[in-house]
C-alpha cells in the first residue's frame, strides 16, 4: 500500500484517485478548494453506490474504496508524506512546473512526481523542479481503461521509470513505456485518424 497524491478533482482526477484507490492504496485528492476536491470524492462515492445498486460490485468493495479518499487542503499540506503524486491540472507547461515546484518544498525527497499529461514535454515540466518528474498518462475513464503511457524525460532515471510501470502494474494497468515526443504515441496515432474521418465526411465519401 502506497500513499498518493492526486492534484485535480476533475473527470480525470477523480478517474485517477479511484483506480489507486481500489488498489488499497490511500489517496489524499487536492484542488484549488477542498470543497472541490471534496465534491470529487462525492462523485466518486457517488458511482459506486450506482455500480453497488446495479450489482456490479459488492458494497463492502465500494466501501473500502471510499474509506481510503481523502480530501486534501488546497496549501497541499496533506501531501508531505506521499509515495507519489499525481497531476490532473491544466494541460499547460507553466501551471504544471509551477505545481511542482511548490511541492517541491512539501513533499518528502523520495516522492515521484507524474504528470498525466496527454503531449507536453516531460523534460520541460521537470525543468527547475527538484524532485523526480516522469509522465503517468491515464486515459479516460481512469478507473476502467487500461493502458498507461509512461514517459521519460531527457533526466529521469531509469529508477523513477521502472517504479511508475510497477506502479502502473499494481493498479491494474497496462503500463506503455514511451519516449518523449510529440502527442507520445496514442494521440500521435488518434489525430491523424480523426483528421482523416473529417476529410472523407467533407468529401462525401461517406455520411453520417
């Protein structure tokens, strides 16, 4: 059992602290309010007991799982001690190197810090932040969908790699490793096609 972070208590966020959370591990999810990130947990909670009345999983499960989610002060005090955290913020380099970089005076040294950024630079967002810094990229839903990109940047150690596909593993996933590039490899992949689809639809090859 590992202690997490999760930073945004939005789709993905909740997504994310759910999955860790049904590992048994204990997740403290943040946000610019707690009552945000404490609205979060609510919709969490919220899904299983519509998973729970529908007989998709037992309540004792869905109990346990909403036993270990926590809603963290929005200082971040409550991270101090977390093996990881994870980032579900805005898709923006600064906003995400800023975020670290205040972690960096509250997180333990030992903490990893991912992003799960969906096509920037890992190497950029680690760019003046102390701590380990690697990309952990769900895919939504969090909770249910499989595959997980893990993305190295130009300085994160091998170490810090294999310890987000163990991670990765324990959750449940299908942990990717993947180089730094543009859009990784899914949407690097999943915008051609969709590009493609718009181009047969405005030429009439086919109709919706």
């Amino acid at each position: 059992m590992s202690k997490i972070g999760v930073i945004g208590a939005g789709t993905m966020g909740q997504g994310i602290a759910q999955a860790f959370a049904a590992a048994g591990n204990q997740v403290t999810v943040c946000d610019i309010k707690i009552e945000w990130a404490q609205n979060g947990i609510n919709k969490i909670g919220a899904k299983l007991d519509k998973l729970v009345s529908r007989g998709k999983i037992a309540e004792d499960a869905a109990n346990s799982i909403k036993a270990n989610l926590t809603a963290g002060e929005s200082d971040y005090s409550g991270l101090a001690d977390v093996d990881f955290v994870v980032e579900a913020v805005l898709e923006q380099v600064k906003v995400k190197q800023d975020l670290f970089k205040t972690l960096d005076g509250i997180c333990k040294d030992s903490t990893i810090f991912c992003s799960n950024t969906s096509s920037l630079s890992i190497t950029e967002i680690a760019n003046g932040v102390k701590h380990e810094v690697i990309g952990m990229h769900f895919f939504n839903p969090a909770d249910r969908m499989k595959l997980v990109e893990v993305i190295s940047g130009e300085n994160t150690p091998v170490e810090t790699k294999e310890a987000i596909i163990e991670c990765s593993k324990s959750l449940g996933k299908t942990p990717v490793e993947v180089a730094e590039g543009p859009g990784f490899v899914v949407n690097r992949i999943l915008i051609p096609m969709i590009n493609e689809a718009c181009f047969i639809y405005q030429e009439g090859l086919a109709s919706v």
